[in-house]
C-alpha cells in the first residue's frame, strides 16, 4: 500500500541586513555629484534612483555612504581608486558569514528546529566566493553536524532562493525526516560600478545587500503559522540568454539588465503558471522584486489587487533587490502580515527570475496555528 505523502512546509524563516543604510535620496545626490559635468547621466541617474521604488537598502560597506569624493565605488576622475575584484571579495568573505548565521539563527528558533536535527545545508549566493566557503563556516558556528549534507547554489542569480527552497521539497519528500536549512547571503552593493553609463547606473539603483534563511521539513505540528509548499516549476525562456548577463571584472562582478526582462516576462510567465497551477484560484502572489517593472506588468498580466502585490512592492521599497535572499524577505512580510490579520488558509504562488532567463516558481499555501484557527471557531460559534 502507498504511504501518503506528507505535508511539506516553510517551519521558520529568518532575515538579516547589515548595519549601514542607504537612503535612496541621498545617495542619488551623492552619485550625481560624482557624475561632475556628466549632465546626460546625472539626469539619467536621479531619473533612475526616483522611479526604481527603492527608499532605502542596506550595505555592508560604510564607504558607500562617504561623500562623493571620497566614496570609492562612485565615478570619478580617478577610476584606478575603484576597488579590485580581490578587495571586494575579501569584504564578501568577512562581512557574509555573521549575517548568514544571523539569518539562519533565526530561521532554527522560528522553526522550533535545533542545529543537531539539521540533515541538508543549502547555501545560495551569486555575489561572491571563498574556500572553504560559507557552507563550512555555518556548520562549525552552529553546530551542525560535520557529516551533513552540503548544496552550495552559487552563481544562479536572483532565482536561486526559490531554486534552493524547491530542491528542499525534493529532498523532504524522499525523507520525512529530513530538515533542510537554506541560508542566501547576498552583498550585492559590492559591485556598484565607477561607471557613468546607463547600464552600471541603472545596476546601481536598486539592488541592496543582506541574507534570509529557513527551514524546510515535514510538518509534524501547528503551533505557528507556515506556508505549505506545493508542486515546484521551473524552466528555461528560450531566446533570452543576453537579456541578464553577470560577469566577473576587474572591479567586481558587471551585471547586464537588458529593459525588455518586463516585457519578456510579461510574454512568458502566464503560460508557464497555468502550467503550474490550471484553474487554481491564487490568492497570495510572493514575487520576487527583480524590479518595479516585473511587479508592474505581472499585476497587469495576472490583474492582480494592490493588496496583492503589497509584499513584493513593500520589500522593494524597505530592502531593495536582494538577489537570491529577497523571495524569503517577501514570505516573511507576507505571513506577518496574515498571521496579525486572523487570516484563514489561503493558497498562492511565489515566482522568481534570474539569468537565462530563468523563471522558478512554486505553490504555496497559508496554514494558521491550529491553536489560532480554534479560537476563531469558537469565537464564530458565539458571535
């Protein structure tokens, strides 16, 4: 006889971002002094910082926040002052580890989940790299067990949060007694170029560094709210390999956002979900912010509420894009959100893109504390 499968879940997420805010305002006043006498770009970068949706984000390197002439990732006339690749990878190895054992800190103690339970460590980063990697060091500052299982997911771009959580769910349904931590450290302000060109300014505008965590396993209760996980998508866009390009130079990793990634997506995304998901009613749509535009065309495409894409517009707004860490940030705000508002169930989709283009996606499902959702049973019965 066939054992059921069992319900598959998110037991406990946890975020982190490091110490040094940028405001968005300012730091666009800052980039535009640098620009100097550069009067096309600086308008196209205060243009750019205005319209992205960002506020604020926030940065592991306190020289972003120096004035124009002394901030070393801003251009200027003195490019050769720009940081090398190997300065800033030396800033990814120190800075990365404490906000990555922050994040998963968290994610064990939301989960009720204890270090030595732990059987699968997935680590997901595309902004930088060392050995031994982040991957050994969480295992020996939480306590994991040495014989673990370890996946680093490294260089998949802004999808492979979601990737990483999908695979989680393969793993848990070949074993039920698997527990899966995923932790995503992303520094993505390491790579601001000195560059006064559209395509470093646009790259520049939104994107903010910090790590999100959590834990995947078999729900064995409902003593918090968790989002269940469902059938997992994932595929490959064909014809778009150059619209997302992220490349190693001299002075960090040079990233290629081509303006047509919203109307691709806006052209290839609704097919793939029907795939996914048929006649389903979604009600919780966790989008990954690659940027406003993707928000923007998916609302239109899916006529979506502005409810609905609250989450999403929100992290944005708060964090900026976060590459592989920020799905984690917009489930988290997400189940706030309904576990503060009574909700009931409720059932949806998260989507994430990333280069290739890639689009991954997934089911999920809102459950409450069982122990919640009684109350409101009784309650109701006595209204």
């Amino acid at each position: 006889m066939m054992q059921p499968q069992p319900s598959i879940a998110i037991l406990g997420i946890g975020t982190a971002v490091p110490p040094h805010l940028l405001d968005q305002a300012d730091t666009a006043r800052r980039l535009v002094e640098a620009l100097g006498d550069k009067t096309d770009a600086a308008r196209w970068g205060r243009r750019i910082f205005k319209q992205c949706g960002v506020q604020s984000r926030y940065t592991c390197e306190p020289n972003l926040l120096s004035e124009a002439a002394e901030c070393r990732y801003l251009p200027s006339l003195s490019a050769h002052k720009a940081p090398s690749t190997a300065e800033r990878m030396d800033t990814y190895k120190r800075e990365s580890v404490p906000l990555g054992l922050q994040a998963a800190r968290q994610a064990l103690a939301d989960g009720e989940v204890e270090p030595r339970d732990v059987t699968h460590l997935i680590t997901v980063s595309c902004t930088g790299q060392f050995l031994p990697g982040l991957d050994t060091a969480i295992i020996h500052q939480l306590g994991l067990s040495p014989s673990i299982t370890r996946i680093p997911l490294n260089f998949l771009g802004c999808a492979a949060g979601l990737k990483a959580i999908g695979l989680s769910r393969q793993l848990v349904l070949n074993d039920s007694h698997a527990y899966v931590l995923i932790v995503c450290v992303e520094l993505c302000t390491l790579h601001i170029q000195p560059s006064g060109d559209k395509e470093s300014l646009f790259a520049a505008s939104f994107f903010g560094d910090g790590a999100s965590a959590c834990v995947v396993g078999a729900v064995k209760s409902l003593s918090k709210p968790i989002f269940v996980l469902g059938q997992e998508r994932s595929v490959l866009l064909q014809g778009c390999a150059d619209e997302m390009v992220w490349e190693v130079g001299n002075h960090g990793f040079d990233l290629y956002l081509s303006p047509h990634i919203p109307r691709l997506i806006g052209e290839f995304i609704p097919p793939e979900v029907e795939q996914l998901c048929a006649e389903e009613e979604l009600e919780l749509w966790a989008i990954h912010p690659g940027g406003k535009g993707i928000i923007d065309v998916l609302q239109t495409k899916f006529e979506l509420t502005d409810e609905q894409i609250s989450h999403s517009l929100g992290v944005l707004r708060d964090y900026g894009n976060v590459s592989s860490a920020t799905i984690l940030f917009v489930l988290n705000a997400m189940r706030q959100q309904l576990h503060e508002r009574g909700s009931g169930a409720a059932s949806g989709i998260a989507l994430a893109f990333g280069p290739g283009l890639t689009a991954e996606m997934i089911k999920i499902a809102y459950v409450p504390a069982a122990l919640e959702q009684q109350q409101r049973e009784s309650d109701e019965a006595y209204a």
